[in-house]
C-alpha cells in the first residue's frame, strides 16, 4: 500500500498496520501479542506479532526512592538512566545516559518473568524480584547477589514490594513454607541466605503495600490497617522494629486492594517520630490521590486531592528550594498538577482548614515560617504543567521533569517499523516563576530563581518565563492594564546580570510584529543597546543592532553600529569589528573597503602626539556623517592601526590587520615617521609581546637617527609579516 505522494515513505510490511483483530499482553507484560485483521492479500492471518514493551519500576514498586530514580523494567535485563545521580549534560540526553543491566540466567531461568524492581535513593542498588526469590545488583561494583540455596529461594514470593534503607533491602513476601507473611531484612554488604538475615517481622496479614522515610516505616495490610514502625539498629549488628502507631482504615478505603501507593507528606523539619505521627499520609486508591488526615476527635478523615492519577512524586527536606519547603506532584497522563496549601495541616492547630483541590506545595510547614508562598482559600489548582511525553520522575535541584517518548520510524530500505525510546525533558523554573509574580511575590521568586541560578540553562530558563508571558499577553495588549504580568517579569529580569541578553534573545524568537508592543515595556532598544556599550557586552549590543536596523532608517543603524565599531576597537575585539565592518559596507551596497592608505605628514604624525592631545582632537572630530561614509569608516581603522603602534601594541595591531583584511605592510612603508626617543622601549614591548627572549650581546647603539629609524621600520614590517602568515 503506497501513500499518495511518491517522496512520502511506505507503509511497513507489518499486516498489523492495516487493521487488529485482536491483541493480549503476555507474562509479565512484557510483549503484546498483535493478531492483524484479514486484508484483500490473506483471507486468514496465520502470524502472530510480537511487539516488546518495558514498564517503569513505579508500576509495581511505588515507593519515594523508585520515585526519584528512572528503572525501567524489561522481559531479561534493566534499563537504569544514570542522569539524575551525576553530572550530566541536560541539552543533550541520548542513549548514553543508559545503563542496560543484564539480569542473570541462573535467576531468571527459574522464576522469569521479573515482577516487581526497587532501587535505593542514591540509584547505586537495585532489586528485582520474579516468581520466587530476589537478588539484586550494584552499579558500582556491577555485580549481582543470588541465593545461594535454591531452596531458601524458593521458599518464599514477594508480595508488598520491596525498598531500601540505606544498605539495608527491606522485603514484604510471603513464606510458602509456613504461609506465614513476613517483612525480610537483608544486608547489602553479607551473601544473601535466611540465616544472614538482619530481621525477620511475622505480620498479621498480608502485606499490600510499604513505604519509608528514612528509618520510618509504613506498612499497609490486608486487614486494612496502616502499621507505623520505627527501625532500631541493636548492639549484635542487627536490627529491631518498633511499632509507633496503628491507623485503621475502615470505613475510609472500601478495600484493601484499591490502594495502588502510599507515603508520608515529607515534613520539611528532621522526622523525629512525633513528627511522622502528626504528618499527613498520601494514598493512592483506584487513580484517586487522596490525603488522610488525623481529626481532633482521634479519627481519621480520607479527604480527595484529584482524579485520575497514576502516580505522584513527594519532595524531600534536602529538596527546599527557596521558600518552597515541600512539594506533591501528581501525574494524570497528561500534565503535573500543582498547587498550595495553608500550614498547619493539623486540624488539631486549625480546624477550619478544608482541603479540596490538587497538589501540593508548603502543604506543611515548621512552626514560625514567615513565607507569603501560601495558597488561595480555595485551595483551587494553581499551577499545572503540561508536556507531551511520559514523566518518570523530578530532578528537583535541576529544575526539570524527566521522562521518555515513544517514536517510530519508517523507512523505505526496510520493510518493518522500528520502534525506539527517547529522553525526554522538561524545564519547569518558568512556570514557578511566573505563578508567583503573577501573585506579586516578586522576593519570593527571586529566592526560588537564586536556587537555580548556578545551572547552565538557567539563563535560557528566564528567556522562556519573558518569551511565554509575552505571547500569552501580546494579542490582547493585557501588558498595559492592571493585572499584567509582563511589567512584572521585566523587573524581576533587572534583578540579574544576563538581563539584557535575556530580553534581546527573546526579542528575535518573537515575531517582528510583536517588536513594538514589546519594546513598549522593556524599554527603547536604542537605551538598552547603549547600555551595552556600557557595561561592554559586545554580542548582545550587536544583536540589539539587528533589531534597530530592522525598527530604525539605515542612518540610524549605521550610526550606532560606528559606535559600536569604535567601541570594539577600545576592547580588541577585532572578531565583532570585522562583523561591523560587514554590516556597515552592505549598508552602502559595497562589497567591502577600498583602502586607499592615502597619508598626509600631519595625520602620519598624529600617533606620536601626547594622549591628551589626541583624546582632545577626537573629542572635537565628529563621530559620523552619515553612517554609511565609507571613507570616514577608513579614516577610523587607519586611527586605530596608528594608535595601536603609537602604544608599541604590534601583536595587537597584526591581530586587527588579520581580522578587518587591513593592507597593514603597505600602509606601514607609508607611515615612515617615527620617534627614536623612545625606541628601546619600543624594542623591549615587540619582543615580549611575542614572547621573544634577548640574546646576550653588547646592545650599545652606534647608529644614526635616521639609520636607526629605518632598520626599526624594517624590524617592525618583518614581525607584522610574521605575525599576518601565522
């Protein structure tokens, strides 16, 4: 089946793309198996396709530490992304930053296929468990641990899940032996075997789902009570579990089995058990994200956050940024939804706090917290993020979202459809940014923005805040009225010193005829390119210059583009005079300078003059004519070829030779008239600017003046010559 247009790519020879009868997920859900529909080729499909899939950690372990790494689960081997646990280049996220970890014949031959995976909080350990048994691996050794019974393997499944605390593997399973429910304590650091086991907890029912908090521990059964214990490390190197609290669910969740997640509301303060005890819980139940809450009276109140979740992210105390304590993300397929709450939660210090909406920031503070980031009464949604790919997880302290995408490609050299995973990103600093100014809590994000200020990218995070804002106001001119949020971002944007690279990159991403309302309230371009000048920020000013030549009559531009020539000569930056040099011939249809290295005995002379003098005549020269004089324009290079050598700056003036294709060695024969007063000086400066040594002989100078003028004029031409070849 060819598509209308020859240039486009066939359809695969897959049968599947034309129709699908009927399709089921294998073991494990790991392959789909596609049965095509019947076409005008084949009356009956006799194959069977088989397309591979990996699935996230999350969906069968989602716990805090699974949350803040990104493992994804395949039919024999693991996928871990390296990003979040070391430096890395965010702009350019390819396969490299996968680490494929093959899972050992000897375990998955007998119990494939893997169910379930839990991997530490610094992403160094990683667990699996299949049908029976576990074993688990470390990235920094890259070797695996196995039973080394079969028997004790064997012996029991896991069911609950599994974490780590520290370098300790806490499993949930069920003893087949005795089909008894226990919580297993296994050291990293010792063989796996029963009889190296830490800690062994019986529980009175079977375990549906853990959690922890550093050594806080939250256990829900089958019995649908929520267990709260403490882990004890005792004097014999082992461990010890100290039940804190009991929190029965009946009569708030319907069954036990409908809760998909559960985890504690990180404090923003160190977790001592008084804490956790008052800290609200987050279930996640049948795609409800919901809060439980302790009620004055001792019971229990399930209150629902929102809808259609399919899993939700909880910040940590190391995660503060700014005046943002703690956050709750949560992820419904299409977007993040966030928004604040009022502390206290507890309605034991405020009763009348009713919670209704999404998530979730500052949703508990410290006692004495003086931050203006509080939320609306209504407790409204505040703030969501949209993107087009599947979020993993949040690198909080990088101020992104990562996640991965699904593409498929087709080709006419192949007769197949090739499937392939893409990482994915997304820069969330903007959108926080924005929601608070919109607020007019401007110090607020300053403090949020100085956590990130350190990134790379952050000056690409503000460009998209200013670029966003503008669009979303530019069509109703909303920049001018009262509740803007334009006039906000562009004093914030003050705050920081990339602010006018910011505002002029933004500039030329935006549409021309958005220039003018947009200029209206950042301020003149002609100011903010004198303003580079200034403060001697050369490329900005020159991408100012494009926006005024664009805005502005040629003269304009070309006057200030002189001024900028003149002021990159001062600073040496020959590259961006060459550039100007460009700009101002095209300006007058020219394809460059003619110099004509016309000189006269006053101008010739006019570098040996005292600086005074010079600064004196330059000050009463007129700076340009009309822009675009291109004899003016020479007059202006060949001052500056003479101020240079008036300065003994030679390996300056053949770096500026080189750079605007100045005819140097024919305008230096011209330019014979020179001070031998000073020549030793002169001498001394060439050699060293080249990095010349001296040799020792007798420098005692017989010469006449006139001799001892030209051999230096010969000298200097040489080394021009030199340094124009090199």
């Amino acid at each position: 089946m060819r598509c209308l247009s020859d240039n486009l790519v066939e359809l695969p020879d897959d049968d599947y793309f034309t129709g699908v009868r009927d399709l089921f997920w294998g073991a494990g859900s790991y392959d789909l198996y596609v049965l095509p529909m019947p076409n005008f080729e084949r009356d009956v499909m006799r194959d069977i396709y088989v397309l591979p899939f990996a699935k996230s950690a999350l969906a069968s372990c989602n716990n805090l530490d699974n949350s803040r790494s990104v493992v994804l689960l395949c039919d024999d081997r693991l996928m871990m992304y390296e990003g979040n646990h070391s430096d890395f280049d965010v702009m350019n996220l390819d396969v490299s930053q996968w680490e494929t970890v093959q899972i050992p014949t000897m375990y998955i031959t007998e119990n494939w296929p893997v169910r379930s995976a839990a991997v530490n909080s610094t992403g160094h350990f990683i667990a699996i468990a299949g049908k029976r048994g576990i074993a688990h691996y470390s990235t920094v050794s890259n070797k695996w641990k196995l039973f080394g019974n079969e028997h004790q393997e064997q012996a029991f499944v896991v069911k609950g899940g599994m974490l780590w605390y520290r370098h300790i593997l806490i499993v949930a399973c069920q003893n087949l032996l005795t089909s008894e429910h226990e919580v297993r304590f296994f050291s990293r650091e010792t063989n796996l075997d029963i009889s190296h086991a830490l800690h062994i907890e019986r529980m009175p029912a079977r375990v549906v789902r853990i959690n922890n908090l550093d050594n806080h521990l939250l256990i829900h059964g089958a019995d649908n009570v929520l267990l709260y214990y403490t882990i004890i490390h005792t004097a014999a190197n082992r461990i010890k579990l100290v039940l804190q609290q009991q929190i029965s669910l009946e009569g708030v969740v319907a069954h036990p089995s409908f809760i998909q997640s559960i985890g504690w509301y990180c404090p923003p303060e160190d977790p001592s058990v008084d804490v956790i005890k008052r800290t609200p819980i987050v279930l996640l139940k049948n795609g409800e994200l919901n809060l439980l809450r302790e009620m004055p009276d001792g019971a229990w109140e399930l209150i629902g956050l929102s809808e259609k979740i399919e899993f939700f992210w909880v910040s940590r105390t190391h995660d503060r940024i700014g005046d943002l304590a703690n956050s709750l993300w949560a992820f419904d397929g299409q977007g993040a939804k966030v928004c604040w709450m009022t502390p206290p939660l507890n309605p034991l210090q405020n009763p009348s706090l009713s919670l209704k909406n999404k998530v979730w920031a500052n949703l508990a503070l410290p006692t004495g917290s003086s931050t203006r980031w509080l939320p609306e009464e209504t407790l409204a949604e505040s703030l969501r993020i949209d993107f087009d790919f599947y979020p993993l997880t949040i690198m909080m302290h990088r101020g992104i979202l990562v996640g991965i995408e699904q593409r498929m490609s087709l080709r006419n050299s192949l007769s197949c459809a090739l499937f392939r995973m893409e990482t994915k990103t997304h820069l969330f600093i903007h959108s926080f940014i924005r929601h608070l100014l919109s607020k007019d809590m401007e110090e607020e994000a300053v403090d949020f923005a100085d956590g990130y200020r350190h990134l790379e990218y952050f000056g690409h995070a503000l460009e998209v805040l200013l670029h966003r804002v503008l669009e979303d106001e530019a069509e109703t001119d909303a920049g001018f009225s009262e509740g803007a949020v334009l006039p906000h971002v562009v004093r914030f944007l003050e705050r920081y010193p990339n602010y006018l690279d910011v505002i002029v990159r933004c500039a030329r991403k935006t549409e021309v005829a958005l220039w003018e309302y947009f200029f209206s309230i950042v301020g003149n371009p002609k100011e903010l390119f004198r303003r580079c000048l200034e403060s001697g920020a050369l490329i900005t000013a020159t991408s100012y210059l494009i926006i005024i030549q664009t805005l502005e009559p040629a003269s304009v531009s070309g006057k200030m583009a002189v001024e900028l020539l003149e002021r990159s000569f001062e600073m040496e930056d020959f590259e961006t005079g060459k550039e100007l040099v460009r700009f101002l011939t095209s300006i007058e249809g020219s394809e460059g300078i003619d110099y004509h290295t016309t000189t006269r005995p006053e101008s010739a002379m006019a570098f040996l003059k005292e600086p005074s003098v010079i600064e004196e005549e330059k000050a009463r020269t007129p700076k340009v004519h009309d822009g675009g004089d291109l004899f003016y324009l020479e007059i202006l290079i060949s001052k500056h070829a003479r101020k240079l050598l008036s300065k003994q700056r030679v390996r300056a003036l053949g770096r500026f030779a080189a750079s605007l294709s100045f005819p140097l060695v024919k305008w230096l024969r011209k330019e014979r008239y020179v001070s031998e007063d000073d020549f030793l000086h002169a001498t001394f400066t060439t050699r060293f600017s080249f990095g010349r040594t001296f040799p020792e002989i007798d420098l005692r100078l017989s010469l006449t003046g006139s001799r001892l003028s030209l051999q230096y004029m010969n000298n200097l031409i040489g080394h021009i010559q030199t340094t124009s070849a090199a």
